[in-house]
C-alpha cells in the first residue's frame, strides 16, 4: 500500500487548501513515511494541518532538486521534526540562475535559505551522489544519468565565484523510486529537469525486472515543442503504468495530451488531494 497527500502544488480544489507555485507530497509507506520536498514556502505545514497530517511522523525529507520552490519549507520542517534526515544532492547549493523567454531572469532560482537556516539544517543534510537505499523498496537515485537525444526543455545557469554564468547540468536532480508489493514501482520526480525519460529509464535500472506503476512528477513540458510533448508521452504510455499524476510545471498542454491518451488512469492533483494505491 502506498498513501501519498499533496501538502503543496500550483493549484488547489480544496477550499480548507491554499496553492502556490511549489510541490510537497506527504507519502505513506508500510515502512517509513516520507516528505518529498517542502514546497516554496511555509505553505506545507499549513496544508498539512489542515488534511491532519502530523509532520512528526516524517521518517525521511526527500529534496527533488536545489530550486526555491522545492527546498523553501526545509528549515521549518526541521524545526517540527526533529528526526528525520533531509536528503538533498550535494550539488544542490550553487547559485542557480533560470531563462523566461530566452531572457535570463534577474533573481536567482536557487535555495533561498539565510545563512542562519543554513546552520541550522546543516547537521540534518544527508548528501547524496549516488543511489541511496532508504529500506530495500525505496531508493533515492541520486544522480540520473543523461539519455543520448533526450535534452531537457527549459536551460539554467550557475554563477561561480567570479560572477560568470555556466550551463547548469541539473545534475543535483534526482527522484524518489518506491515499490510497491507486487504492483510495481512509483517513481516521485520534482520537475525532471533531466527528462522524465531520464528518470523512468534509471528507475528501471534500480529496480530490473520492475514495472512502473505509478509516475507522480513535475515533467516541465510548459515549454517544450509539441514533438518534445509527444515523445515523453508516448514513452510514459511505452511503461503501461496504472497511473499519472501530471503536477506542478508539467504545463496545460502536456497534461491534456497525457489525459487523452491514458484517460482515467491520469489524474490532476491539487493541494489537498489524497490517493491510494
């Protein structure tokens, strides 16, 4: 069985729920529970307390990839639990820089946490490179290794010391995978900057012999060509799984084309909305 409530996400129909442009998901496992990233804000504890989930219970904090709107609950939640291990990617902390337009945007898009949160975090961080086994179902990818032909959607920058803006590789990305029994593996993914085919392929990688069974993930396809569109959907189809759940940046159009094609079995979170599988 696995339980998963979205504490944060761009929308919401819940109207004891608030959005904003961020992603939480509280998961339930038979093992551990899990807080796969912290929204862009506060918001999550909120949300939280609404739904009556006890953030207490966190056994581990899971962090997508080092952007503001994935990481900015993290030095809250590590006040209300103090337990749990955050596990973040060691490359997760450079100054990170986003394009709108073809245009590069004047504010960072890189964790946000003042020095005094970076203290205060720093003894909970668990940093990751490689896969990190959570129990034998759950794993945390650490790095994705990039697919020949598959380039991602949308180009970041970071600025080194001397102020000169590099391409970004998103190689602080990774995803969490969970199996579940005997259905398969569900595979959490931030934004998948590094593709969602990146993440499928190496998620099938940890776990041989697994079918997907379950893709909860930002794809960021808001921007990407309607080609780019349909080869990711065409590869998610490819995986037969028994759900979709399109959020965060994936963008109208993509999660159109994803509903079209697999119907029932995608669905559309919003902040406050729970399922189990």
């Amino acid at each position: 069985m696995i339980k998963f409530t979205f504490l944060s996400e761009n929308k919401t129909d819940d109207p004891a729920c608030d959005a904003e442009f961020g992603l939480s998901v509280y998961i339930e496992t038979p093992a551990m529970n899990i807080l796969f990233d912290t929204g862009a804000s506060d918001l999550f504890e909120k949300n939280a307390r609404r739904k009556h989930v006890d953030l207490e219970d966190v056994d581990a904090c899971v962090i997508s990839h080092g952007h503001y709107d994935h990481t900015g609950g993290v030095p809250r939640f590590t006040v209300l639990n103090d337990k749990a291990q955050v596990y973040i990617h060691k490359n997760a902390f450079r100054e990170t820089y986003g394009t709108t337009r073809g245009k590069m945007d004047k504010h960072p898009c890189s964790i946000l946490w003042t020095e005094e949160e970076k203290e205060h975090v720093r003894t909970r961080l668990t940093l990751t490179d490689g896969p990190c086994w959570l129990t034998d179902d759950i794993v945390v990818s650490g790095t994705i290794p990039d697919v020949p032909g598959s380039a991602p959607t949308e180009k970041f920058y970071i600025k080194d010391i001397d102020g000169v803006l590099n391409p970004d590789p998103m190689d602080h990305e990774q995803f969490l995978a969970i199996r579940n029994g005997s259905e398969g593996v569900f595979v959490f993914s931030g934004c998948s900057h590094k593709g969602v085919i990146a993440a499928l392929d190496y998620a099938k990688k940890l776990f041989p012999g697994e079918r997907i069974a379950g893709l909860i993930a930002g794809m960021h396809l808001f921007g990407a060509t309607d080609e780019v569109r349909r080869e990711v959907v065409d590869k998610v189809m490819a995986e037969d799984p028994d759900m979709v759940a399109p959020v965060h940046c994936t963008g109208i159009d993509a999660i159109i084309m994803l509903k079209e094609r697999l119907g029932d079995r995608c669905i559309v979170p919003s902040a406050g909305s729970s399922y189990e599988y």
